[in-house]
C-alpha cells in the first residue's frame, strides 16, 4: 500500500478490492477456473455474512465491490478465501 493512506476497517462502508493473480498469471481464462473463484467467493460471502455487490474477473485479476463482513474483518474473509 502506498504511504500516507489510510486504512479504515470495521467502519459499515464499502470496500473496492482488487487482487491479483500469482506472477500476474492470466489463470482466470478458463470457465472451470472462474467457476472455483465464484465457487470460493460464495463459500467466503456466506461464512462472513457480508454483500457482494458486484465483481469482475479479469484474466489476471479481480475487482470486487462489498460489504464488510458481519462476522471477522475483511482480512479474515481475504486470506479464507
């Protein structure tokens, strides 16, 4: 994360997250592997109880727009899925 922004957790707003595969690899190009990413961002969404309001899968990367969790903070969620 670049110096001087901050960080704000558990405060009820939305949160843009964008991540990206190993290496940049483009491993998001086939439907069976999209279909594990939206397999594990289900199981994630429904364990935490929080909303997903959109996303897009990339080749290389993932945009999500969502809620923080109900239970646990969004790190928690990141690093289960």
């Amino acid at each position: 994360m670049p110096w001087g922004l901050t960080r704000f957790h558990q405060s009820g707003q939305t949160h843009f997250v964008t991540f990206c595969c190993y290496h940049r690899r483009r491993l998001l190009t086939s439907d069976e592997s999209r279909g594990t990413f939206e397999s594990a961002l289900e199981r994630v969404r429904r364990h935490y109880k929080l909303c997903v309001y959109g996303y897009v899968v990339m080749p290389e990367h993932v945009h999500l727009l969502l809620s923080e969790p109900q239970q646990g903070t969004l790190a928690d969620a990141q690093k289960r899925a």
